[in-house]
C-alpha cells in the first residue's frame, strides 16, 4: 500500500509532466533551430527579462507542448512585464484553444497590474482543433490585447514568420520590430496561392522590405539578440503603464553647455541640406538616441532621448530627405509617436526646420492632407508637455502640425533669428503672384524680418542664440516639473483621428 504521507510521486509526475513542455518541439526540432543560429522561443524570454526572473503561466496548457506559447511574467530591469513568445518548434507555432486564453490571461495580467505586454511572434495562426484541446469559446484575446491601448506600453518582436491571428498583434501595438528574416502577413504563400493563385515568397509577401514600407513593422533588427535589447531599451523611456511617469536617469550629462558645433552642423542659408541626426545628439544626454521607424516616413525623425536626465519625444524634421517637406508617410508616423508619448506622458521636443506639407499629384493621392490632419490633431490634442523650436523655417500647415503655436499649450515655444514663417517662401509666394522685381524684393525683405514679427506678436516666446538651444529645451523641463511630478493618469483621448 502506498504511503499516504509519500509526495515523491506526485512530484514525480509534475516533473515528468513539466520537462515535456519544457522540451517543446522535441530535441531534434530543437537541435535544428539553434545548428540555424536561432534562438528557441524559451531562449528568446530568457535573453529579454532579467535571468531567474521568469514565472511560467499555462506550462501544462493545450494538446502540445505548452500549446505552442510561452508565456508568463518576468522583469526587465526590475520592473515587470508580461511577455508571451511562439514556439515555432511545436505545431509551427500554431494557435490552439489554450494558447488564444493564455493570450488572453497575458492582456488581462498586464492591465490589472499595469505592466507592458511583449509579444515574441513566430506563428502560423489558428490551427484546427486537435485531441486534447479545451472545449468551449474562450475569451476574446485581440479584444484584450486592443483594450490595452494607451494603458500600457505594448511591443510585439516578429522573429520569423507570423501569420493570420497572431500577426493582428503588431499593429495593436506601440511598437513593433522585426529580424531580416521575418515576415508578416494576414495569410501566408499557400493560402495566397490556393485563394488568388499567386506564387509569393514569404519575403515577397510580409518580409522587411514589405512591412516597413507599409507602416506595420517600425525598426529591423540585426538578429534576435539585438531585436531583444532594442525591446529593453525602448521600455527604458517608458513608465510601467499610464499611471506612472517616465523614470528619471542620472545619464551623467544632466547640466546647461553650449552646443558651439550646431553653428556649423546647421547652415544659415535656409536651402542648404544637413542630417538633423547630428543636431539631435548635440541636444540629448550623452549623444545618444533611439530612433523609431527611421525607414518609413524618413522626412520626419521620430525618437526617443534624454535631456537633463528626462525621457523625452522627439519630432524633428530632415532637411536631407525632401527638403523636410512632410509627405503622407511621415505625417502617419509622427501621428502615432506623438500619441504613444502623450499617453505615457513623455515631453515632446518638436524642432521644426521645413517647407511645409508636401505639395503635388502623388503626395495629393496618398492622402496627405488626411495624413497631416492626423498629426495636427494628435499634436494639439496631447496634453504632455510640448516644447518647440523653430530652426530655420516653417511654412504654411507645416508650421502648425509641428506645434509652432505658442497657444496650443506649448511650454514654450521658440526660434532661431532669421527663422523664416509664412503661407509660403518668398520665391513662392512671389510665382504665385507673378510679382514684378520691387514685390519680390519686398517679399524676400519681409520674411528675413519674420521670425522678429512673430515674437513681436507672441507667436515665438522668444528667438535664441541656437548654441542655447539645449540649455532652453532644460529650462522648459524645469518650468513643467511641478505638473510632471503630479499623479499620472490615463488620457482621456477625444474625438476620432482623421
């Protein structure tokens, strides 16, 4: 008779039970996958939270090894997230019935104990039920995942190919990055080839060069490992969820200092092209920034920075793609960063240095105006803090999508002397007219006196030295420390975006 006060078996069991879901596709699937160079889907959480900090929920889940999902909770520098990955190793990473609630309960975990949510996605979407899966609907997981939106920071990591179900998540998500040898589609190339006839690779079809250029995937990553520290480093800016304020960091470059090289890294004459990368790492702690989506939309820069130790938003224009004219791609982009800051209470550092909305046929036929309403309105609805610089120039609605106006709760809002303004340049504004040579000449005169009518008028608080443009940008942080030190809360978003 067995000891009734024996646990060896039990425990026994529950290891035997455990390692075959620890063992997920089996050794040689395994085996393969690291020969390839690839990490697993339990390496992949490993190498992102803090090592031993792991906690497993539904390991014993599903028909299959863990149901094809990992998931649970772990830290990443001591602050928790919820993180699920797909085990491509087992059933292609496919989707059964326990692995949709363990997404679900991953959602649900995130928005009670307010922490992010990360997806690790290598899938092939919903699979056919299978012996051994739960009966019954379970809840709905996209429903949770979208529910999250502005409340937590999500990110999803696509690092290989992700179809179908599973794929919706990247767009549900502030951010998203991929592997080169990632792809994202609603259905991937058998299904094409079977509904539309079609013979598509997986890099033709949801690949980089796809999903970039379509908006869904922000950044490309070398590899997994770099992908996973880029994950680490984009939360590093952000709070746990919209009720905290972004961590302050001693960056070791807190203080006041002139920036002397702006003056030969941005040239005077307002038609010259420069890279305002080099400008943003005179700005920011310690040169260093995190771009986001520098390949879609490339006339605007959207990224990530510190100054005097503060998280901050950048939008800046790029005077050496278009001039910084904003096209339709640009407009989305800078659109979606400026919420996801406000939401998190990031300040938005807006330095304006561009011709305006994009003009002509193509741009008119992708939207552009639909696009650039969409920034003006993320943009004048954001209730974080907003501080603008105007560099060299700012025409027409361009002016007004990069938050020149000083009564639209900016902060502050500033210029560099001789800062050109208007509906237009004056060479355009003169073609239009057809303006014989005494009107041009009076046109070029006025818009050289622009920026001082605009702070005669309050439209700039003040025009700086741009040497003292870092030194202003802190005293901007300083003045709204008090309001920044206050209670976070969510934002309460209203009205539709165009």
């Amino acid at each position: 008779m067995a000891d009734p006060t024996d646990w060896d078996p039990t425990l026994d069991d529950l290891a035997v039970r455990r390692a075959e879901a620890h063992a997920m596709g089996g050794a040689e699937k395994v085996a393969q996958r690291h020969a390839a160079g690839r990490l697993d889907a339990r390496q992949r959480i490993a190498d992102l939270v803090d090592e031993g900090s792991f906690t497993e929920i539904g390991a014993l889940s599903g028909a299959a090894p863990a149901d094809a999902l990992v998931a649970g909770i772990g830290m990443i520098e001591g602050r928790p997230v919820a993180v699920g990955a797909e085990d491509f190793t087992t059933l292609g990473g496919s989707i059964g019935p326990a692995a949709s609630r363990k997404r679900w309960r991953l959602a649900d975990v995130a928005r009670r104990e307010r922490v992010p949510l990360v997806m690790l996605l290598e899938g092939a979407g919903h699979r056919p039920p299978m012996p051994g899966d739960p009966g019954g609907s379970g809840p709905g997981d996209l429903g949770a995942q979208g529910s999250l939106s502005g409340l937590v920071p999500m990110i999803t990591g696509v690092m290989g190919a992700s179809a179908g179900h599973g794929a919706i998540t990247a767009p549900l998500c502030d951010f998203s990055l991929m592997t080169p040898d990632g792809a994202i589609f609603t259905a991937g190339p058998p299904v094409v080839k079977a509904a539309l006839g079609e013979d598509v690779s997986k890099g033709e079809l949801g690949g980089p060069g796809v999903a970039i250029a379509s908006g869904v995937i922000h950044n490309v990553c070398a590899d997994d490992e770099s992908l996973l520290r880029d994950i680490r480093t984009y939360l590093s800016f952000f709070g746990s969820s919209a009720w905290e304020r972004p961590p302050w960091v001693d960056t070791g470059d807190l203080g006041p200092r002139s920036l002397d090289d702006l003056l030969s890294i941005i040239p005077r004459d307002a038609q010259a092209s420069y890279d305002m990368r080099l400008a943003l790492s005179q700005l920011v702690d310690g040169g260093g920034f995190f771009q986001v989506q520098p390949d879609f939309g490339p006339s605007i820069i959207c990224a990530l920075g510190r100054i005097g130790g503060d998280a901050v938003g950048i939008v800046a224009n790029q005077p050496a793609v278009l001039a910084g004219s904003i096209d339709a791609d640009a407009a989305d982009k800078a659109a979606h960063f400026i919420q996801v800051c406000d939401s998190f209470h990031l300040p938005l550092v807006f330095l304006a240095d561009t011709p305006g909305v994009l003009a002509g046929r193509i741009a008119e036929r992708a939207g552009v105006l639909r696009a650039g309403a969409r920034m003006f309105a993320a943009q004048t609805r954001a209730r974080t803090v907003k501080i603008h610089v105007t560099l060299r120039k700012a025409y027409g609605f361009g002016s007004s999508v990069m938050a020149m106006n000083p009564f639209d709760e900016q902060t502050l809002s500033l210029g560099f002397p001789g800062a050109t303004l208007g509906a237009m340049g004056s060479s355009g504004a003169a073609n239009a007219m057809g303006a014989d040579d005494q009107t041009r000449a009076d046109l070029h005169a006025a818009e050289n006196e622009s920026s001082y009518r605009s702070a005669n008028g309050l439209s700039f608080d003040d025009l700086i030295d741009p040497r003292d443009l870092r030194n202003k940008v802190l005293a901007g942080l300083a003045a709204s420390a008090r309001r920044r030190s206050a209670a976070a809360e969510p934002v309460a978003r209203i009205g539709i975006t165009p």
